[in-house]
C-alpha cells in the first residue's frame, strides 16, 4: 500500500488555511478591482444618459408629455398646446343678405344668411387673422372673444390671392398666439386644428401633417399649402392649426370634399407666407406684388420635342399683355422663359411665385428660348394688379 498522506496538511499548512490564503489573494488582486471598474462604468453610462436626456428633453420638450410625474409611461397629452393657444382663437358671425327667386314677376326678396367661422388673435393690440373668404361680401361681422365678449372688427385689409384677411377689434390687450414656423413641418408632424365648426365653439380636433406645398388645387392663386388629416369642417376657415408646443404653424382654410365619401383631406396656408401678408397689409393696406404681364403655361413633353428642347427646364408664353413690362421688353407669344434671375424654370407656379416676390421697379433678368436660340434680356418688373384673377 502506498503512504497515506495527512489529508489536514499540505507542505505542513492545513488545507482550509491554504485554500483560505488563494480566495483572499484573488479577492484583493483581481476582484475588488474589478469591482472598482465595473461601478466606475456603470457610474459614467448614468451621467452620460442623463446629460444626453437633458439634451434631448432641451430640444423636444413637448417629449415630456409622455412622462408622468412618478416616472412611468403615459398617453401623450396634447393638453399644455391648447391651453396654451386656444384662448386666441375666436368666433367669428357673419351675416349676408341673400336674394331669393322672384315669383311672377313680383320684386325679388332677400333674406339674411348666417354663417360660423373663426379668427386667431396674432397681436395683443387686437389684430387677428382669418380667410378673405369669411369675410368677403359680408353685410355684418362679429367677433365673439375667447372671454365672451363680443366686438364688431374692422377689416385692416384683405388678400383674395391668399385668402387671407387682417382684422383689428378695438377692446385692449388681448391673449395672442405665438407664432411658429411652417418651413420646419415635417409630414408625420402632429398637429391640432382649433377652431369654431358649426358654431360649436373651442373645438379641437388632432391629426398630422400629410403633406407640405401642395399647390395646384384651384383654390387661391398663390398655393403653397399645408395637408392635413386633422378634422376640419365648416366653421373652422380661420381658425388656428397648431403644433404639439401651441405654436400657430397655419390657418385652416378649406376642406377636400369631391363627394361623401371623401374625409381627412384637409389644407391650412402656412404660417410664414401669413406672416408676409400681415406685415404687407399693415404697412400698405394691401399685399404689393411685382407682376410681368404674362400668362405662362408648363410645356408638355411633345411641345418640348417640337421647340427643340432637351431639358426639362422651361414655361410656354400664351399670351403677353399689351403695354405690360414683359411687352416693353419685347416678348412674345411662344417664347419659353428658362430662368428667372438665373434660377432654371420648371413650372408656371414657381414662376408667379418669383416673380411676385419682387418689388415693382426691381429688375427682372429672363433667359429665353425664341425659335432654337437662347437671349438674355430685362423685365422692369411692374405691380401685379388687384382684379387680375388667377
């Protein structure tokens, strides 16, 4: 049989002595810095976390809405926005005298028509926005207040080709909306219409922005208009589109209804191209546009072919007004405008928007395609007359 060793004792320690001594030279050389490093981490991730939330929260504040004061989860809350703007959205009645139908060669009659619309208040000295449309050709007017108190407005001045008007009520300071910026929508954006539909006074619906610069709808003639799903009905022209932080970002103005069937389409002028109204009218009572006394119309693919066009660039002239700046510099029907200001022309809707931000006098430079060769001249831009229609 081979040497029983003593199982108490290893190189004459214990055994429990030995193993004792390796657990405490491990804790102190490898686990306890370990330790150290891993709550150092741990410490850092917690700072950086916090510093990128505030950062965040400092950026998009109206996230808050999603937390609740204990720290859990809630639904969003668009509550804070509308407090914050509704008090500046008012009712607006309107009264029209409309002729019914003589019978039998009798006088005809006339009878009051009444309708509901709304208005923002966008200055605190009582100026508030709505659509020319609620207001043009009324025999009465009335402003009924976020407080209850009810004003007869004067019209400030209007614009037909934005379908926008600028009233003033005469009754102290009064809560106004801040003003937000429509070029910063994002289509997904949410957005709260306020206003007066049916005259069910304060009525807010909610729902995102489907598209920005839709255009071509026949609706005013300078269209850059803001989509939304948002409900709006009759009642609401005029009032207030909002962002989640109760910022005025558009004026509802009309609604896509083709048939019954139709819902969820609705536009609102963006907030920037009011603004530039507003401080036109207050300045000059109307909105000064600069104007070339042309009709320009987009080129089809076959017209391209047949001028000997290669780019997708450029805009027919059907007609030129006699007389007119575009006459004086002797363009013609048929010439195809390519740049205005040396920015290539693609549409005749991006052609009447340069060219009304001109101011009359100002010079207009045109590159023009006349029978296969190009020219430069100069347009002495004229103002755009009132009654010109669209």
């Amino acid at each position: 049989m081979g040497r029983l060793l003593n199982p108490r004792s290893i190189h004459g320690q214990p055994k429990y002595w030995l193993h004792s001594n390796q657990y405490s030279y491990l804790t102190k050389e490898f686990t306890v810095p370990g330790f150290r490093s891993a709550l150092l981490f741990v410490l850092q991730s917690i700072v950086v976390g916090l510093a990128v939330a505030f950062v965040v929260l400092l950026v998009r504040p109206d996230l808050l809405s999603f937390i609740d004061r204990t720290g859990g989860v809630q639904q969003a809350s668009y509550a804070d926005a509308v407090e914050k703007s509704a008090a500046a959205v008012a009712n607006v009645y309107t009264e029209r005298l409309v002729e019914d139908a003589a019978i039998d060669g009798d006088r005809p009659r006339f009878r009051v028509n009444t309708s509901f619309a709304s208005a923002v208040v966008i200055d605190p000295e009582g100026y508030l926005v709505t659509n020319y449309h609620v207001v043009a050709e009324a025999a009465g007017l009335r402003v009924q207040l976020s407080d209850g108190r009810i004003a007869e407005p004067t019209i400030v001045g209007v614009d037909a080709e934005t379908d926008l008007a600028l009233l003033r009520v005469d009754v102290g300071q009064l809560p106004s909306i801040a003003m937000g910026s429509s070029a910063s929508l994002r289509i997904g954006d949410v957005v709260l219409a306020i206003g007066n539909p049916y005259g069910l006074t304060k009525s807010v619906t909610q729902g995102i922005v489907s598209a920005t610069g839709r255009g071509l709808l026949n609706l005013t003639t300078f269209e850059n208009f803001i989509q939304t799903d948002a409900a709006i009905n009759t009642g609401n022209s005029g009032g207030a589109l909002i962002n989640v932080n109760g910022e005025l970002v558009g004026i509802n103005t009309a609604v896509l209804a083709q048939d019954v069937g139709t819902e969820g389409i609705g536009f609102a002028i963006p907030v920037d191209l009011v603004r530039g109204v507003v401080e036109e009218i207050k300045k000059n009572g109307r909105v000064v546009r600069g104007w070339l006394g042309l009709e320009p119309d987009d080129l089809t693919r076959a017209e391209r072919n047949l001028l000997g066009l290669e780019s997708n660039r450029g805009i027919l002239l059907y007609e030129v007004y006699e007389d007119g700046p575009a006459a004086q510099a002797n363009l013609m029907p048929g010439d195809v405008i390519l740049e205005i200001n040396g920015e290539p022309i693609q549409s005749q809707r991006q052609a009447l928007l340069i060219v009304a931000g001109t101011q009359p006098g100002e010079e207009v430079e045109l590159r023009v395609w006349r029978r296969g060769n190009e020219y430069q001249t100069t347009v002495i831009a004229g103002e755009r007359p009132d009654n010109l229609g669209r």
